[in-house]
C-alpha cells in the first residue's frame, strides 16, 4: 500500500479512519481506500480542519449533537453530512488510543480479546481498543444521529399530524 505524507488532511469520503500516531513528527494515520496517509496535525485537529472547510467547527458539531443525543461523550461528528461523512470516536477524543472511524465505511465488528476487531467495506480491518459493546454503543449512535439529521428528508410536505 502507497504511503504519502503531508502537513494537513482534509476528511473526505474516502477516509476510512483517522488514528493516533506517536512520532516526533507526524501525529496522525490516514487510512483511505487505497492508501494509508501520514499527517503532522493531531486527529483531533484534523476533524476540527475538516468541519471548518465544510461551514462548522468542532465545538459546534460537539454542542449540537451533543443536544441531540443528551450527552457530551465521546459524541460522534456529522463533519460532512451532506456527502454522508460521519465519524464516530471509540473513545473519549482526548485518549490516544482513540480511533475515529467513518460510519459508512465499517461493515462488520466483532470483539477479539478485550478489543474490537472492525472490517470496513473494502477488504480491511482494524483492531481498534474497546469492548464490542462499547463500539456498538457508537456506531448505534452514530446511526440515530444520521436518522435525526435526515428525518426532514423523509417528511418534506407530509403532515405528522
């Protein structure tokens, strides 16, 4: 697999994941399709660039779902929800060992050994650390999230009453 490194990443709807890297120069991993990339900015950095070039911020997808969901915790972030671009954390963002993943890409999961093994739609996997039960608590979040912020799509001109 091409390896490429860059200064700064902008998510897209190939990134398939964006992880923590520990090196004195490149903090974050880029896993998409067909290439793995190498990213100085921090993962966290990276989501927040991304929802800056797509009209919020971090903070602001963080508050409003937040909202939606009731918690503040390891909240998933519509960083293109028009393009489908949804990533969800598999744990608290601040955690090294957190993992961000794009919804639309993860086609299975399974616990292996106090982790969580998870293949994404085009013949990878990832072993990210988390309990199954904890990742599916994440990606059913991430699923109602998608469900509230499309609902308005699935009603135009209809009454509810």
């Amino acid at each position: 697999m091409q390896i490429e490194k860059r200064e700064q990443y902008i998510i897209t709807r190939n990134t398939i994941a964006v992880l923590h890297l520990n090196d004195p120069i490149y903090q974050a991993r880029i896993l998409e399709a067909d290439k793995e990339i190498i990213v100085e900015q921090s993962p966290l950095s990276i989501i927040d660039h991304s929802c800056m070039q797509y009209g919020s911020s971090y903070e602001g997808r963080v508050h409003a779902i937040g909202r939606l969901l009731r918690t503040d915790k390891k909240v998933p972030i519509p960083v293109h929800p028009a393009h489908g671009v949804f990533m969800l954390p598999t744990s608290s963002p601040t955690n090294s060992h957190c993992a961000w993943l794009s919804f639309y890409h993860i086609q299975s999961y399974k616990e292996t050994k106090s982790r969580t093994r998870v293949s994404f739609y085009n013949g990878t996997a990832l072993f990210v650390e988390t309990s199954e039960r904890s990742f599916d608590q994440q990606y059913k979040r991430t699923g109602t999230v998608i469900a509230l912020l499309n609902n308005e799509h699935f009603f135009i001109g209809q009454s509810l009453s």
